[in-house]
C-alpha cells in the first residue's frame, strides 16, 4: 500500500501483487521435494546398471579363461538388476522431460490450448502407471507372504523385483499428478505453475545468431 499525493490531499493506491506467487511457490516447494527423491532413486537405478556391467565382465571372463561362469548371474541380473535399472529411473527422467515427446504444433497453439493438452496427457499416464502400481504392489504383497522363490540355481524371492516396481511407478504417479494438476491451474492462471517441456534442439537459434 503507498500514498499518491494529489491536488493537496491524499489517494490510496495499492502496488500490483502477483496473485499466482503463492501457488507457485507451492508447486516449486512440491517439485523439489520429489525430485529429492527421485535423485536417489537415479542414483540406484546408476548403481545397478553399474553392477550389470561388472557381472558381465566377470561374467565373461570366467567363462571364456576358467571355463566356470557365473551361475547366479542371469538370473540376479533379470530379476532384480535390470528392474532396478529401469523402473527407478523412470521418475527422474520425466522430471527432466527425457521421454519422447512429439511436439509439431506446439508453436502454433494459444498457451492455454497447450496446458489443457498436457493436462489430459499427463492425467492419463496417472490413470495408466496407478493401475501398474497397484497391481505390482498386489503381487508383491502375495510374493512376500507366500515367500515365492524362482526355481533355479539360486532360489531369489521374488518380492523385492514387485517391491521395486511398486516404488518406481508409485514416485512417477506423484510426478505425473503434479504436472496434471500443475498444468490444470496454469489453465485458469496468467502464469505457468508449473515447468514446460523445453524447447526442440532445432528449434533454439544457433550460437551467436541475432535474436
């Protein structure tokens, strides 16, 4: 609030405030504390690349020098490792828009047009890994309770492969529930609530091109 003098008296005049900064900030205080957790998922979905590569090598050694491969390590690796590997990372890459995106006509649609689209995708990829994750969390809760075992050389329990892809696809819904509600308020809003998928490579000017 401040003052305006005028023809000797004085005129209450209010300063604009931005009416979008609290839920903005709210988004912003929701998007970091996912993303928190997303980072440490990324980074065990790294580790156990990390040790795919490792089994392989030894893998492949002992076979090919000793005669005498690795008898466990098809299975760990298909069972668990590669699990891992991809459903942990799946949060942290839509977070950082590493999907595939088709976007022709983005240019070309009213700013709001864009938000409504982005909102019905982003509220059916929540429909779509929900039900995922509700059903690997069933399969998981049967698997421990019965203690399922595969039948190989080594028995591996079956539970922490289900444990894991309910843990990803349960992160990735949060992620996909808040671009659709994020994108759903930036419809009503005169600002974006929440961030935009980037521009395409080819369309950012070239380096030192007049703007």
């Amino acid at each position: 609030m401040s003052l305006d003098r005028r023809q000797g008296g004085f005129m209450m005049r209010t300063k604009p405030r931005d009416e979008a900064a609290p839920a903005s900030r709210t988004m912003m205080a929701i998007s970091r504390s996912l993303a928190r957790l997303e980072t440490v998922l990324a980074a065990l979905a790294s580790i156990s690349m990390a040790a795919i590569m490792m089994i392989i090598v030894v893998d492949v050694a002992m076979r090919y020098i000793l005669s005498s491969p690795l008898g466990w390590s098809y299975d760990l690796i298909g069972l668990y490792l590669m699990v891992a590997m991809f459903f942990l990372i799946l949060p942290d890459t839509l977070h950082h828009h590493g999907h595939v995106a088709i976007d022709l006509f983005r240019s070309a649609l009213p700013r709001r047009v864009r938000h409504l689209g982005l909102t019905i995708g982003y509220a059916a990829g929540t429909l779509v890994m929900a039900l995922i994750g509700i059903e690997a969390w069933g399969r998981f809760h049967s698997a421990f309770a019965a203690q399922d075992r595969i039948a190989a050389l080594v028995p591996w329990l079956t539970w922490p492969a289900y444990l894991i892809v309910t843990i990803g696809t349960a992160v990735l819904t949060l992620r996909l529930i808040y671009r659709a509600v994020g994108h759903g308020l930036s419809i009503f809003s005169q600002h974006d609530l929440v961030e935009m998928p980037p521009l395409p490579e080819t369309s950012k000017p070239a380096k030192g091109a007049a703007l």
